[in-house]
C-alpha cells in the first residue's frame, strides 16, 4: 500500500471541492506542493507536506456533517438576488462555511444536508449511487390509482420521462414518494402533468436517516452511524440525534 494520501483526496478533505474538482485544479496548474507547482495527479501527500491553491495554504478541515429541517419559506442559497431568506439566516455562523447538498425548493420542507465533506455530497448526489429520498406529499385534490400507477411507469413532462420508484396511498390527498434520481422540482412537475397541484411536500428521509423528531429550523451535527445511515450502510432507524435546544421558528 502506498504511504500519505492522494492529492485530489488530501484537496478535497481541505474543502476546496469533490475530488472530480480538484482533479481539474490539479491538470490546471493551479496546485503546489512544496513550493512546487503540481499537476501529477498520482502525487501523494506526506505527513509535513505544504499545500496551495492559486498561492493559498490549504490544510485538511474537521468534517462536519448536519442534518437540518429546511422550513418552508426559505431558499437553499448563501445569497438571494430577489432578497428571499435563506437557508442560511438560521444557521449559527460557525455552520456557514457548510455546504448544502442538493436543495429543497421554497415551498418545501424537511431533511436537507449540509457538510464541508465533497466526497460526502458527491456520494449522496451522483446518480450510479442511487441514494433513496422519501417524501411525504399532499396535493390540491383526491389522487387517481391510474395515475398512482403513472407516476411509477413513468411521466413525459417538460424536463423529460421522470419516474418514482416507490409510492404508497396514504390518504385521498397525501401519497408517500421514493425517488432514487432526484431532477429538478420532479415531484412538482410531475404532479402538475397530471393535473395536480402540491400544497405541501416534506422530506423526511435520505438513505436510511431519518428527519426524525427535528422541528422546523433546528439542526444537528450526526454521529458516525447516522452518516452510515445517511449512505445507507446500516440500518435505518427513525430515531434523531438530539438537536441543538435553540429551535428556530419557522418563517
């Protein structure tokens, strides 16, 4: 086995980005090593060894992973150019450098990841990875079975054939969704081909954790089953870290 750490590995646990990122810094010369420019993507990192970016000293960030209730009413961005509130306006400050992993639309709400960890979110995010995402769904009128039955087949809509793998009846107008390749506000698009309108949309599961019992705007730091969970690598349970006691209320 090879000694130190591999540089696009050594980059990403610093936070400057996934691997597949600094992998494109690296061939563009952007990277030194002692002092030396680096574009040798096998290069490993030593115990000792300096490392910049575009001349800035990088160095390896504690990970941290939070699992965060994302009120309705609130935009998963740092900043807003419509003035909007954002996710981040209920975080701590010490939480601001955290990145969140996919989004969560205005009008929804529930589980939502955030980390300084870019091999974590590449995981979670890639498509091969097929990372289940469960929703809880409540449309503007009674659903159909046919289309019950549409929504797994598969639904043409303007963003292309969007499908969900799981769903389960669980009132006239509240349906659970799975999804293992999330698009772009499919659940909605989906819904609004066939004639339906979303008034609520609450995530509450990633993998096999849970939203659990965190109210709308509180946050919690997971442990390392939970993350395993979180990948899918133990089993699920719908039990929740303990939240910070400080909730934040809800816009």
């Amino acid at each position: 086995m090879q000694a130190g750490t591999r540089l696009n590995k050594y980059l990403a646990s610093c936070a400057v980005g996934s691997r597949r990122a600094c992998d494109e810094l690296i061939q563009s010369a952007r990277v030194e090593v002692n002092g030396n420019p680096c574009s040798n993507l096998g290069t490993r990192i030593q115990p000792g060894d300096h490392v910049k970016v575009d001349g800035r000293r990088v160095a390896p960030r504690e990970v941290t992973i939070v699992a965060f209730h994302k009120p309705r009413g609130y935009v998963c961005s740092r900043e807003d150019e419509l003035g909007r509130d954002t996710i981040y306006a209920l975080l701590p400050a010490s939480l601001h450098a955290l990145h969140h992993v996919g989004r969560l639309d205005r009008e929804s709400e529930g589980l939502l990841i955030l980390t300084n960890d870019g091999d974590l979110s590449q995981r979670l995010m890639h498509p091969s990875k097929a990372v289940e995402k469960e929703y809880l769904v409540t449309a503007n009128q009674a659903f159909e079975n046919v289309h019950l039955d549409q929504f797994l087949a598969g639904v043409y809509t303007e963003g292309g054939k969007l499908r969900a793998k799981a769903i389960e009846r669980l009132s006239a107008r509240r349906i659970k969704v799975v999804l293992e390749h999330g698009a772009k506000r499919q659940i909605r698009l989906m819904f609004e081909t066939m004639g339906y309108t979303v008034t609520k949309l609450l995530r509450v599961r990633i993998g096999q954790l849970w939203l659990g019992d965190l109210e709308p705007g509180q946050w919690a730091v997971l442990t390392p089953p939970e993350v395993s969970m979180l990948l899918g690598t133990a089993a699920p349970t719908r039990k929740r870290a303990t939240p910070p006691p400080r909730p934040v209320p809800p816009h």
